[in-house]
C-alpha cells in the first residue's frame, strides 16, 4: 500500500481512486453512491473465464442495481467492439457505465459512452473536445497494471479496415460530464489472474509511460510527480512482479504504477516510442507493449544524443535508462529487435511514414520526421 507521499500524490490524481487488496467489494456501494439505478458492465471473456465478471455482477445486484453486460470486448477494440457493446446499452435504459479489464475494455466503455451519449461515429470524435453533450458517469476497475486508462479522458478505438487508433478525447471534468471515468478501483488482488506473458506487456507499457511522460514538451509540476512516482515503483518492483507473481507488495507496486503512469499521460501526453509503436501493431499485430517497449531505449537514446538529458528525473545518465530499459525487456522474456519480431526491413521507411503522423510524436522532447524515424527503427532492427 502507498507511503504518505505516494497517498499525496494519489489524492492528485484526476479520478478518486480506491486503492486496496479487496477494494472491489466496495464495488456495488461506489455505484450506488453515484446515484445509478443501471449499469452498463463492459468486459471481456477473459475476465468472465477469471470470475471477475460475475463477481463484480453480484455486487452491483447486491447493492440493489439492475446490471447489463456487454463481455465481447477484445485487445485493441475497434469501431465494430463499440457498436456492439452500444446496442446493448441502447437496450438497457443504463445511467451508469462501469469498465472492468486491461486498458481495451475500459477504452471500449469509453466509446460505448460517446456514442451512447452524443451519437454518430467514433470517428466523428477523433482529436480534442468533440463531444458536444454530457457523458454517463464511469467508475473503471484494471485488472492489469498497465495503461492507466482509467486515470484518463481518451479513448483508443482503431479503424477495423485501416487498424490506425482513433484518440477520442474529452477533457471536461468527470462532474461536467466529461469521458474520463469519475472513480477507479485499483484492487492488486485481481491482477494475480493475468497470464505471465499479459502481465509482462503490460507492465513493459507502464514503463514506457513513465519514462515518456517524465521528458514530454508537455510535462509540468504535477506530471512530472506522477512521472517520477510511477518509475521508481516500476524500477523496484516490475521483475519481482513478473517473476514471482505471488509477490503481494510488488503486484500492488505495479498497479499503482500504472495508475499514476495514466495520470501522468493526462497532464503530459506521451512521444516518439509510442508514436513508433502503433505502427507496428497496426501493420503487424505486435502486441502494444512488445512494440513501444522495444522502441522505447531507442527512442531514449535518441532523444539525448544531442548533449541533454530530458530523462534526468528519472536518471542522471539517459544511456544508462535506455540500458536499465532493455534489461527489463530481457527479464520479461519480450523480444529487443524487430527483426526478431519478422518486421521486414523494407517496410521500414513507411512504418516512419505512419509513426510521423500519429498525434504524440509532436511532444517528442526532441523534434522527430520521416528521416529521423525511420533511424530510430534502423537502430531498433
């Protein structure tokens, strides 16, 4: 559980957070309290085969709340997950949408919200602040330390055709009808059901959300906390996680970790190693940490071969962060070159092509293009 400064910085993040082993039988009272009547549960078959799903049900039916479930979500849901999970809740007279699974199944109750609430497609919500009308409040519940979406106001929902991720974002406050979730339940207890090779993802994407967040053009005082916070738990606890999954404190220490590694992407946005990710999940299937975690050191490297440090909240030696990076990926057993991943070398130059059109290479702290990419996925091959 957090010292009193993590319990400070906690008390900073953008959602009210419930942060203990056992917290989701609060579950049932923290929707309740919100003054819903019936909810939305938006999961995936994962987390049915878990019992996750039919626990937090019994909850919520406990505490006197009529529940819908949509449990077809799957890893990085599209436009077709949304539409489906939407015509279940148009069915369902819902007031309140709970989000229970890794980051796809919290994005996809975001989307499920924009479109429930305001219409049309998701793409109509591609960018910045296009919903017009007031969202359902949310309360999400991560069972994987990992993405941190429940601390943010974004949705991620890809093209099923062109597979590029859509960032729907909304940044009204929760209270104003706002995307982002009102409340979130960080319960360490549920991430003891992640498969190893899911938990090292995973925890390999909270890694580079910490390390990206700490060195963006956007970073500020409270970013940079959050940031700084996240890393450090990582840095102890991500092996002794992964290795020994039985390790109470080290599961607690990653999931909040990628709490406030969420909470730091809402203040700072992310760079370049995400912006060359995407790519390579939505040309080749990597999985999403595989992919940014392996970008990652290159990315770092990158950014302080020009004399300066971006990375010294984190590290005083940048070199020295890249390296402690890949020897996180060796211990996670996750691949460190693409031509390991059979990303042929050719492609190369249109994956730069794609990566310098995504949205977070524009708060690289170094300015990246085509040229300058497609030398960070050179130096990655």
């Amino acid at each position: 559980m957090p010292d009193a400064d993590l319990s400070q910085i906690l008390a900073c993040s953008p959602v009210r957070v419930v942060f203990a082993c056992g917290a989701l039988d609060q579950l049932g009272a923290c929707v309740r309290d919100e003054g819903a009547t019936r909810v939305l549960l938006v999961t995936d078959p994962g987390i049915v085969a878990a019992g996750h799903a039919e626990r937090a049900i019994n909850l919520l039916g406990d505490a006197g709340l009529r529940v819908v479930v949509f449990d077809g979500v799957r890893e990085n849901p599209t436009t077709e997950h949304v539409a489906a999970g939407l015509s279940i809740a148009q069915g369902g007279a819902i007031d309140f949408i709970v989000g229970l699974g890794g980051g796809s199944a919290m994005d996809c109750a975001k989307g499920v919200n924009l479109l429930l609430t305001n219409g049309g497609e998701v793409a109509d919500y591609w960018g910045v602040n296009k919903p017009s009308k007031p969202m359902l409040p949310m309360l999400a519940v991560p069972t994987t330390a990992g993405t941190g979406s429940e601390a943010q106001s974004f949705a991620l929902i890809s093209d099923p055709v062109t597979h590029r991720k859509m960032a729907c974002g909304d940044r009204r406050a929760p209270t104003e009808g706002g995307l982002r979730p009102r409340l979130a339940i960080l319960d360490p207890d549920l991430t003891r059901s992640q498969p190893p090779a899911v938990a090292a993802a995973a925890g390999i994407d909270a890694i580079a959300h910490a390390v990206e967040t700490s060195a963006t053009t956007e970073r500020c005082d409270i970013s940079r906390s959050f940031s700084r916070s996240a890393w450090e738990l990582l840095d102890r606890s991500f092996e002794r996680a992964i290795c020994q999954s039985s390790d109470n404190q080290a599961r607690a220490d990653m999931l909040l970790a990628a709490h406030l590694g969420g909470a730091a992407i809402e203040f700072s946005m992310l760079g370049a190693a995400h912006a060359c990710a995407n790519p390579l999940t939505a040309c080749f299937g990597i999985v999403h940490g595989q992919a940014v975690g392996l970008m990652l050191p290159h990315v770092v490297r990158f950014n302080a071969a020009d004399g300066n440090n971006p990375y010294s909240d984190l590290a005083s030696d940048a070199f020295e962060l890249a390296d402690r990076v890949e020897s996180l990926l060796e211990s996670a057993g996750l691949q460190r070159k693409l031509a390991d991943l059979d990303v042929p070398r050719a492609r190369l130059a249109n994956l730069a092509t794609m990566a310098a059109e995504q949205w977070t290479a524009q708060f690289n702290p170094r300015g990246v293009d085509v040229d300058s990419l497609c030398g960070i996925y050179e130096s990655a091959y």
